[in-house]
C-alpha cells in the first residue's frame, strides 16, 4: 500500500482500503440522497454543511444502511392473534469509536400479499419491544422495554421509527441485544381465521436500520465553528 | 489527470482544472460513485496592483505593494482556495456495507491571493 495511498485513506476516514467481497445492492434511500447531492448546484454561493444531513435535518456526514441479521422466533402453539415474532438485529459494531450517532430509523417493509381479498383493509397491531438480557433456551421470557404499540392496515409503505435512543443506548453501554418485533392481527376470533389473515402479511417482511454519524472530523470543526 | 495551465496572457491566480479518477488509483473495486471527480487546484499569479477580482486580503494588497518595492525581500502573496465544496462519496466499507460519506473542502470553488 503506497504512503500516499494509505494517507489519503486515513483522510477519508478509512484505516485499511475496503475490498468488498460480497457487495450488496446500494440501498435506495443512499442512492437518492447521493444523486440529489450531486445535481445540487455547486455554484449557489451558500456553502453547503458537510456536517450536516439535511435530508433529516440532524447533524452528520456519515449515513449507512444496515440489513437486518435477526431470525423470526418461533410462534409455539398458535397464540390467537399472533401472526410472527422476530427477533431483529443490527451490527453496528464497525462504527469507528469517534463517531457520534446522530440518528437511527427502523424501517418495516411488508411485501404484502395484496391480492387476498380476505384482508383487504385488515387492521394489525405492531409492538417493537428491547430485550433486557439475553433469552436463554426453556427460561422465562426476559423483560422487554416496550418501545413502540401502534395499529397499521395493509398499505404499500413502509413503516419507519426513530430509535436515536435505542441506537445510542447500544453503543454507550456496548450492549445491543437487538429488538423484538412481534405483528399480530386485530379483532377476529375463529384460530383458523385469524392464521388465514395471517398469510395477507405474507412471509417475507424487511427491515433495515438507517444510522447518521458524525465523525470526528466534523466534531472538531463544528466545536471550531461555534 | 492536471492539464498544464494553457500558456495565456493572464496566468492570474485562478482554478485551474484537476480530475481526479479513482480507477486511476485502483479504488474502482470498493468506491461505488462517483467515478471521479473534478477537484481543481489553484495556480497564478498575485501581482501588484491586486485587482479587485482576484479575491485578495488587504493583508495580500499590502504584500504586493511590498514585493513590488522589494522583490528580493518579501515574495509575492500566495494563490489560495478561498471557498470549496464537499463531495459525497458512496463506498463499500470493510465490513461490505454500503456507506454514503460526505467529504468537506474536496473540490476548489474559487481561488485568491
């Protein structure tokens, strides 16, 4: 690795160059935000923030997209309403130590199987909770933190929250322990008619983790700005 | 990939045009986009009398006139950037997830002296 090469690496805030053995699609929320930087007119006499993300208004310069790594938890014996558990993690653990995390949005994708008429306009409810300590195998369920109980109906969107908090918490005490995500359906009563609404969620469901930092770089300017 | 400034009367500090291409350097493999880019660099003289067009300081006037008087003595003032511009830079980190990294003062704007 030249000298040259590998001072302009740590310039760019990397310790080793990156070689990708298995690139992922560019997540298309990084694609948008990348293209409309670049037609954004250079000559405008407005210095543009490199600190800062505007697209979410919070302070920033560096945005990643992480995959979901968990795995769905099996249900047991059918439990009325309850369509699926999953168990979701993301790895944030290579975020370099100076990056501050400015802000953190879960997105929930469901590929909803739209054409069963049955649930057209099914009401589901949604609970995102944060395991305290580890489960472990035939022990009583941990005590989970509830973080969000909301109510959605089948649309062509994805649901996002805010877990700045949960992200932070996860790297100031080095504990992340992922979320729990459970989706059940709302009202009905006959088993086999609340499994049948149940496939309308379909299998397949995303999730992703939208991260903004700030790293050190940018700490030092802003400290210097104000 | 620097074209040599075009000989011309005016070799006034100005931009000069600089592209830098990272399949030049070999990044293309982990550097998703851009391709490159066009970072400039800043060449050309700062003679007295400074015009006002040549974005100086009035530290850069007095040294002028300063140099003008005592050439040997007190250099001409130097042809800086004056106002630049971040770049965005989408990349596959070491861990193979895709990282969209905003870089400040990557490209040259405007020189002066």
């Amino acid at each position: 690795l030249s000298l040259q090469e590998s001072l302009l690496l740590k310039s760019l805030g990397l310790s080793a160059k990156p070689s990708p053995k298995t690139p992922i699609p560019v997540p298309p929320v990084l694609w948008r935000i990348f293209q409309r930087r670049k037609t954004q007119p250079s000559m405008n006499k407005e210095p543009v923030d490199a600190c800062r993300v505007e697209e979410f208004d919070v302070p920033g310069d560096i945005i990643r997209v992480f995959t979901d790594q968990g795995h769905f938890i099996p249900k047991g014996q059918p439990q009325g309403q309850l369509c699926l558990r999953k168990r979701l993690y993301f790895n944030l653990s290579m975020l370099e130590e100076d990056e501050n995390v400015t802000m953190a949005q879960l997105e929930i994708k469901f590929h909803h199987n739209s054409y069963h008429t049955s649930s057209q306009g099914q009401i589901f409810e949604l609970r995102l909770s944060q395991p305290s300590q580890v489960s472990l195998q035939g022990m009583p369920e941990p005590r989970q933190k509830l973080l969000v109980e909301q109510s959605f109906a089948q649309l062509h969107k994805s649901l996002l929250f805010n877990l700045s908090m949960v992200a932070r918490d996860w790297r100031m005490h080095n504990r992340n322990l992922g979320l729990v995500l459970e989706v059940a359906v709302s009202g009905g009563d006959e088993v086999n008619e609340l499994q049948g609404l149940c496939t309308s969620i379909d299998s397949f469901l995303d999730t992703s983790l939208l991260v903004v930092t700030l790293s050190q770089q940018c700490q030092v300017s802003r400290r210097r700005r104000r | 990939s620097a074209q040599h400034p075009p000989i011309t009367l005016s070799n006034l500090c100005r931009p000069r045009r600089l592209y830098i291409s990272f399949s030049d350097v070999g990044w293309e493999n982990w550097i998703i986009a851009p391709q490159g880019y066009l970072a400039n660099y800043c060449l050309g003289e700062c003679p007295f009398p400074l015009t006002a067009e040549l974005n100086s300081t009035n530290h850069a006037i007095l040294q002028t006139m300063v140099h003008s008087l005592d050439p040997q003595g007190t250099p001409q003032p130097c042809c800086v950037p004056v106002r630049l511009s971040p770049i965005s830079i989408l990349y596959y980190d070491n861990s193979d997830n895709v990282v969209l990294r905003h870089y400040a003062d990557m490209v040259v704007d405007e020189c002066g002296c």
